[in-house]
C-alpha cells in the first residue's frame, strides 16, 4: 500500500455528523480533545514506515523527538542512529527516548551507546539496576509507545518497533506486519507534548495522561489517546467504539486476551448485527499470548464475531476501523500487559476517507488469512485446549 493522497473533503453529510459526534464523545471519555489535521498518511509495515520517517527527519527544520519501545542495535537501528545522527550534525534539537527493557527482547543489543557516541542525545525509560532496589519495582512498568515528531508539525504514531523484524524481506528483515499513520497539523503538538512529559519524567510517575484540554471540531480531525499503568482508557475506547458501531468494527491485534467486560462488548455488537472482525496472528511471536487468545475465540464465534489468522509473517498491528468513520492505530494492545503495565500511545482519526483505506487494506489483509469455522473450531484437540486454557491462567495473572 502506497503513500494516501490529502484528505477527501467529500464525505457526506450524513457521514460527518456521525463522525462529529462520535469524536466529540470519545474526546469527552479520554480527557483529550480532537485538532484539526491538514494529512493522514497510512502506512503498511516497515517499507512505507521506516521510509516515510527517515524523510521526515531528513526535511526537519528544528526539532526530532524520537521514541519507542525497541530500539535494537542490529543494521535497521544503525540505518535510523545514522540518519538522527545527521540531524544533530545540522545543528537541530534531536531527542531519543527508548525502553531499554524492551529492547533486550530483540537480538541486536541496544543502539543507545552507538547514538551517544554520534552525539545523539539519548534517554533510557526507568532503567532497572542490579545495584539499585529502587528501581526493582519499576521494571514491570515500560515504556511502550513508538512515536516520531518532527518540528512539532508532522507526527508518525504505530505499533512498529525499530529492529530487523519490522524491515522489509528484500533488505535482510523479517517482514512483519504492522501499521502506522502519519500525521500533519495541530494534534502533532499533541504528540509533542506527550513526548516531553515523558522525557521530562523517564520513569513516567508524574507523567500527564493526555494533552491540555481544546476546542472540538468537526472531522477530518485526531486526537491524541495515551494511557499508562491501571488507567485502561484505550480498553474503554474499545468499548465506546464498540457500542457506538453500527454497521462494521475490524479490529487487528497482536495479542487479543480479553477481559471479560470487552469480550461481552464485542459479542454484544456481533449479536446486534454489527460486522465485527478480528484479525489476529496464526503463529504468535508468544505463543503463551496466542494461547489465550485462542481460548476466547468459541464464544465469540458463537456471538457471530468473524475471527481471521493471519498466515504471513508476525501480524502485530493494533488498530481498529469502525463503521469507516474513526481509526485506531498506535500501540496499545488489549491485554492485561497493555491495560495494566505499559505506557501507550495512539491516534483517533475521524475520516472517511481514512477509513476507507483502512477498509480497503483489512480486506487486503483476509487475502492472506485463514477464517477460523466454528464447527471446525470445536473439534480442535484436547492438547490445544489444554494449552489454552493454560495460556487463559498464565493471562489473567499478569
């Protein structure tokens, strides 16, 4: 999938009233208000991601603020290390902000102490310390969030983290699936401002949750939806945008273990004739996580939840598109490691023709996808039940 051209202005009445008052609830629940955005750019994995941010550093004028929870020092970290590094040789303001536990869980080690030497400034979130106990209650509570801020203007919000596995195939990575949008406009200064709270208090304590509150306005317009440890706005918005659909809700996950509450919302939706689909992965990268997602998946076949596996590479994508007006996409992922641990990030957009492209790309996405009968479903072997039900307990304890 290719760069978007500008927003459409066409959408009709009817579409933009929905949309207008859809935003404006949802900026009520989340405590952020909608800005305008002059572009919405979706982006398909690595090959449109990593490009499109490597030139929105290279056009930055006074400032890149940079952050993510991998940042792996294997050769797409030292593609992105040099690029922040000839930023800072053109004198600009370039800040990097990363999650060094989370970088441990690729190969490749971290790139911080490459960056520093190239003279990026650099900041680990809440480090943990063998030396230091202080620190040792901290370490259940990261980081999660994949940003990108040029010049408080234009703003790249996902789930992509920076290592090989997000790199196209043709360049040596491992082709994950995984989406992205950019953004250009007033919410920009919105992920700014998010990025400096975090910077300003790296181990997120006294961190704000959400930008000061604005003005609403009518669509094509975004919000900025963060969450951190025990708050669950994103698990709320789930919710709200699950209750309010009312023709269709496709939702793609990494790892979907569901709370009770937003397992009976999305049966619920299914049950009143919304089309809810989920894509998910067929071979997760923890398999403890696909287990018990898995576990869930009979009841919601049986509410009439349309379930899809993903048979490429790692899907780990979270985003969702409700009935074509509002598109999620940022990290946040609805498990209780999300909902309960993490410090998270993402973008509501209220566009129709966003949500088309977002519609147009699911669709594509089924291509490449097994749906999961539910007759079938249920003569699965007693080893995989067991090994769901295990992966249910191991989940609900986290």
């Amino acid at each position: 999938m290719g760069a978007d051209p500008p927003l459409n202005e066409n959408s009709t009445r009817d579409e933009r009233t929905a949309a207008t008052e859809s935003i404006a609830d949802l900026s009520k629940l989340v405590g952020a208000p909608a800005r305008p955005v002059t572009e919405v750019r979706l982006l398909r994995d690595g090959a449109d991601t990593f490009s499109a941010m490597f030139e929105l550093i290279g056009a930055a004028r006074s400032e890149v603020l940079f952050e993510n929870f991998i940042f792996s020092g294997d050769d797409t970290g030292r593609r992105f290390a040099d690029v922040l590094a000839a930023a800072t040789r053109r004198g600009l303001d370039v800040r990097v902000l990363y999650d060094p536990v989370g970088t441990m869980m690729v190969s490749g080690g971290s790139i911080s102490s490459v960056l520093i030497q190239l003279g990026v400034e650099t900041r680990a979130f809440s480090p943990p310390s063998w030396f230091d106990p202080r620190t040792w209650g901290r370490i259940r509570y990261r980081n999660h969030r994949k940003t990108l801020t040029v010049d408080g203007e234009a703003s790249i919000v996902g789930g992509l983290c920076i290592s090989n596995k997000w790199a196209p195939t043709h360049q040596g990575g491992e082709g994950w699936r995984d989406t992205a949008l950019l953004v250009r406009g007033p919410v920009a200064a919105d992920v700014k401002q998010t990025f400096e709270a975090m910077w300003a208090h790296p181990d997120g304590r006294d961190a704000p949750v959400a930008p000061e509150a604005g003005d609403g306005l009518s669509p094509p317009a975004a919000l900025v939806v963060v969450d951190r440890p025990g708050v669950q706005q994103v698990a709320e918005l789930y919710a709200s945008m699950a209750d309010r659909s009312r023709r269709s809700l496709d939702i793609t996950h990494a790892y979907l273990v569901l709370q009770k509450s937003a397992h009976a919302t999305f049966c619920a939706a299914a049950r009143r004739g919304v089309s809810v689909r989920m894509l998910l992965p067929g071979r997760n990268n923890h398999p403890l996580a696909g287990a018990a997602a898995r576990h869930g998946y009979e009841s919601l076949l049986q509410a009439g939840v349309e379930i899809w596996e993903w048979n490429g590479a790692m899907i780990h994508a979270k985003t969702a598109v409700m009935d074509g007006e509002l598109t999620l996409v940022g990290s946040s992922n609805l498990d209780p490691i999300s909902t309960h641990r993490n410090y998270e990030l993402n973008l509501l957009v209220a566009d129709s023709h966003t949500g088309a492209r977002m519609q147009e790309m699911f669709e594509y996405d089924l291509t490449t996808a097994t749906r999961i009968d539910l007759a079938t479903w249920r003569q699965r072997p007693g080893w995989q039940r067991l090994a769901e039900s295990t992966g249910a307990l191991f989940g609900s304890s986290l």
